[in-house]
C-alpha cells in the first residue's frame, strides 16, 4: 500500500483533527508523519506547500484528505482536481481514482466512457486495482469476456480481495462463459502479459519507490537530494 498510509486515511475519517502545529517543515514524510498523529491541519499544509510545487504524492494525499472528509471538510470536487492533477503527472493510483469517481458520478459528472478510458491508463503505468475496476465495469456493461480478461490479469498480477469476493465473481463468469470462450480469453491474456513484459518489474517499482518529491533545496544547501525511502 501507498506508504502504508491507507489504513490511516480509512481509520481517520472517524477521527477529527486536532490543532497544527506552529512550525511547518515542508517536508512529505512530515507530512505523513502528522497524519500518523493526527495532526490534520498541519498535514494538510504540508501537502497543500508541497502540492503547488508539483508534488505528486502530496496531490494524491490531498485528494484522499478531501475525498474521505479527513481534516477538512469533504469535498469530491476539490478531490477530483487534485487527483486529476497527479493523474496528469503520470500517478496511476490518482488515475484509478479519476476512473472511480467518473463510474460513480462523483465530484465530476457520469461518464462511463471516461471511466473506462482512465482505468486503462491507469493500468498502462502500474495500477493493478485498475485492473480489477476494468473488470467491474465491463462486468456491469455485459462485456463478459473483457470483464473476465481483466479479471484473469488481476490475478495473475495478485489484486488484493478477498477469497470470498474472488468466489463470487468466478461463479459469475461459471454461470456465462462456456469453455471456448474461456480458453479464448486465456490466450488473450497470454498475449496482454507477453506484450507487457515488463510489467511486473513495473509494479514492483512503483512499490518500492518512496515520496518522490521533497523540499526544495538551494545550491547553497546542497547539490545533492536525499535518495528516496522504501515505502512501508
């Protein structure tokens, strides 16, 4: 998981903020660090600091502080730009939340042709919950075997569900493909993972990859930038 913050944003949307700190050190894993603490205000200037300068990570944490109502009031709108803006500095996990929220009509009008168009860019630079949203869709839009392709390349790239949501879906697929279209549909998936030969060193990259952005730094300080720390 994203810097093994997640579980913090899903528990502390119960959670209210507690005051900021005097002192802001523009600083991501600051940032991150005051979130762990609940230190919401200050966190969120600290992302909103490191936001304006094209931070991506700090784009993606404001968008989960406004789309969850973490710290500031929820605001889908407000959290659509932000992730679209990340989205547009080549963050895959914001593109698979634009998706989402074009699915569902949140922050940002319906748009299923848009939703299925970010998902696929999403999966194209590392998200594999794309993947699995790809499947989804298609799924409820009667694509069956391009819902179930999606769901043979979530995983055979290991999506994270539960045994009892992959038996679902699975008796689903039982109950609508017959055996030709399921071998059909493996040897486009084949193909999908020859084609994408690198994928797997992609998304163990992109998991392994820390903040990739930090404060500013002038050549008075230092010529050199802190190497990146692995994501928890």
């Amino acid at each position: 998981m994203r810097y093994g913050i997640i579980f913090f944003f899903l528990t502390l949307f119960f959670i209210s903020a507690t005051s900021a700190s005097t002192t802001i050190a523009y600083d991501i894993e600051e940032g991150i660090r005051a979130v762990k603490d609940q230190q919401l205000e200050k966190a969120h200037d600290i992302f909103l600091h490191l936001a304006k300068d094209d931070c991506v990570d700090a784009m993606w944490l404001l968008g989960m502080m406004y789309y969850r109502g973490i710290g500031v009031s929820e605001d889908a709108v407000t959290a659509f730009q932000w992730f679209e803006n990340a989205s547009g500095l080549g963050d895959p996990d914001s593109m698979n939340l634009v998706g989402l929220m074009y699915e569902s009509g949140i922050g940002i009008s319906r748009n299923l042709d848009q939703a299925m168009a970010w998902y696929e860019k999403a999966v194209e630079n590392g998200s594999v919950d794309a993947m699995y949203n790809l499947c989804i869709l298609n799924l409820k839009l009667k694509n069956n075997t391009a819902s179930y392709m999606w769901y043979k390349l979530a995983e055979y790239y290991q999506y994270d569900c539960s045994e009892d949501e992959k038996k679902i879906i699975r008796d689903k697929f039982r109950s609508f493909l017959d055996k030709e279209q399921e071998m059909a549909v493996q040897a486009r998936v084949e193909l999908w993972i020859q084609k994408h030969s690198g994928y797997n060193d992609l998304i163990k990259r992109l998991s392994e990859t820390g903040p990739m952005c930090y404060p500013s730094m002038t050549e008075a300080e230092t010529s050199v930038k802190p190497s990146s720390p692995n994501k928890k």
